[in-house]
C-alpha cells in the first residue's frame, strides 16, 4: 500500500518452513499475488506514518524490513492483532529456513 499510495485488503498466511507471509487475494484465487521472505526480517509497529492521510490508517500499522532492505507497511485490524502479528512474524524470522 505505502508504494503504490492505496491500501488494499490482502489476506496472508504466515508460513515457517520456509519463512513466508504470502499474501492473497481475498475475494479468491488459490495462487498467492506475492510473498515477504522474512527470515532475518526486523518488523516493528509504526505509530505514524509520514505521507498518508490521518483518515487512511488506524494507527495499527506495522512494518516489515526485509534483509534486502524492502519495506511492507502492513495494517491490522486491531491493536491487538497488530501484537499478535508482530510476535509471529518475530518468531518466524528467527526460527523459520
């Protein structure tokens, strides 16, 4: 979304082996649209983010860093899955091939 400047609904799926978060099309489609290799990734909340408009987001935003240096801003849909989001993909990136 940060890229393109548009937020789109995506659903992911968090895999360990290999450290993955895929993400999909909600509406369907078997076939992931792309994925994030997370292993070695360092991914934090983001309490504000600069060029976007304080009606586009919720502040439950998070960002995921690549080890390439590539930058995902992700939105959850609550605070709380935002932690839960954060934790997951910590572990994963630790632990996951």
């Amino acid at each position: 979304g940060h890229r393109r400047k548009n937020w789109k609904v995506r659903k992911f799926v968090l895999r360990e082996d290999p450290a993955y978060l895929h993400y999909y099309d909600p509406a369907g489609g078997e076939e992931p649209l792309g994925a994030i290799h997370l292993r070695g990734c360092v991914v934090t909340a983001v309490e504000d983010m600069p060029d976007t408009k304080k009606y586009d987001v919720d502040n439950i935003l998070f960002e995921i860093i690549t080890a390439n240096e590539i930058h995902y801003y992700l939105q959850a849909a609550s605070s709380a899955e935002r932690t839960e989001w954060i934790r997951a993909i910590q572990a994963v990136s630790r632990t996951g091939k």
